[in-house]
C-alpha cells in the first residue's frame, strides 16, 4: 500500500492490486477508521466516503485537486503505466 503524502492526520495512499483489469487513477484516504475515495480521471471527484464530515470532504477534496498531478505521476510510476 503505497503511501503517497500525508495531511494532518490523513493518509493519501493507493493499493498494490487495484483490481484487474486495473481501476482508473484513484486515491485513498484513510484517518482511523474514516475513509474515501477519490476518481481522478477524468476529472477529480469523490468516490465514496465513510465516517468523514462534509467540512472535512471538502478539505480532502482541495487536497487532493492540489496534488492531482504528484498522485497521478505516483499512480503512473508504480503500475509502469
């Protein structure tokens, strides 16, 4: 589970199997046992979400429109893409 940065108390990740065939660019964000999902293609947006308030989506949601091009770069280097 590659761990790409991290905000605050988040982790902004991707799995190793993302599923095959493999699943668009995507990002996991994990705090505890708060988690969502983020699509990055073809436009950043969220997935799904568990246990995380609206004002804290929103920040995750900025985040990651912040960091599109470092996760997508990241997402790109480790599946050879």
């Amino acid at each position: 589970m590659p761990v790409i940065f991290r905000h605050k108390s988040y982790r902004f990740f991707f799995f190793s199997n993302e599923g095959i065939p493999l699943e668009p660019c995507h990002i996991h964000v994990r705090k505890g046992g708060a988690t969502a999902k983020f699509w990055l293609i073809p436009e950043t947006r969220l997935a799904e979400a568990y246990d995380i308030s609206s004002a804290e989506l929103r920040e995750l949601s900025r985040i990651v429109k912040q960091n599109q091009e470092l996760i997508k770069r990241k997402w790109n280097e480790y599946f050879g893409l």
